[in-house]
C-alpha cells in the first residue's frame, strides 16, 4: 500500500485502508467499522487509543498558533497589532481543534497503519454484548 494512497485517503476523510467511507456519521463521530473493507477504526480494544489522534490534534493547534502569530509579527512588524493578535489567536484555539477534528482522526489512523499494519483482528466483529441476548421474536 503506497503511503502516499494512505494519507491522501485519510486528508479526503475517508478509510486510509481502502478509500471507502464515508468514515463519520457526523462531524465528531466517527463510524465504529469502515463501509467499505469493515476495519474497526479503534483498532485497540482495550481503550485509549484515540489518545494517539487528541496528541495529533494538539500539536497541529499549536502548530497553527505558531506559523500565525510568528507569521503575523514578521508581517506587522515593528508595530504588531496585540489586542487584535490576542483576539484572534483565542478565537483559533478554540475553533482550530473542533474545524481539524475529524482529520486528526483520519489521519492518525494513517500514521497507526504505516508503523503497524493491518492484522484479522482489525476486521472482527465485536461480539454481542451479554445483555442483549434472547430478545423476543415473533
Ligand atoms: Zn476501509
């Protein structure tokens, strides 16, 4: 699987793996399982690892801070602008996250599957949960 199909995929915000999707039902949700190919998007049963995409989402929100503010100071220097920098520059830490989250999911699955490649366990169906069982039928 070439990289670059990887990040592309994930940068469209569909399935890294296979391109299909769409992978969210909403802004900020995404699909457990991908339409397409049937990935689970967690791939770590156990919990947490969407810590992976919040760090991701984090270092491209201060990512973006930096290249505005700096860029912003070289543009305006000798007299920058400060009220209207502070100004600006809290209305991205607040907005820059939410605009970015379905990428820093996406896109961290693309980085998780360049360093670890898929496996059967990525495409098992998570088992019924034991309360369900023994609905009434007609
Ligand atoms: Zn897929």
């Amino acid at each position: 699987m070439g990289l670059t199909r990887l990040y592309l995929r994930a940068l469209r915000l569909r399935c890294p793996a296979c391109g299909g999707g769409p992978a969210f039902v909403s802004w900020f949700r995404m699909c457990p399982n991908c339409p397409g190919c049937g990935l689970h998007f967690d791939r770590e049963p156990e919990g947490g690892y969407w810590v992976g995409s919040y760090s991701l989402n984090l270092f491209a929100t201060e990512l973006a801070f930096a290249v505005g503010f700096v860029g912003a100071l070289v543009l305006t220097w000798p007299d920058p602008p400060w009220r209207a920098l502070v100004w600006w520059n809290l209305a991205l830490m607040i907005a820059f996250p939410m605009v970015f989250f379905p990428w820093s999911k996406t896109l961290f699955i693309a980085i998780d599957l360049t360093f670890r490649p898929r496996e059967p366990d990525d495409y098992r169906q998570p088992e019924e949960p034991a309360g369900r069982v023994g609905g009434r039928r007609p």
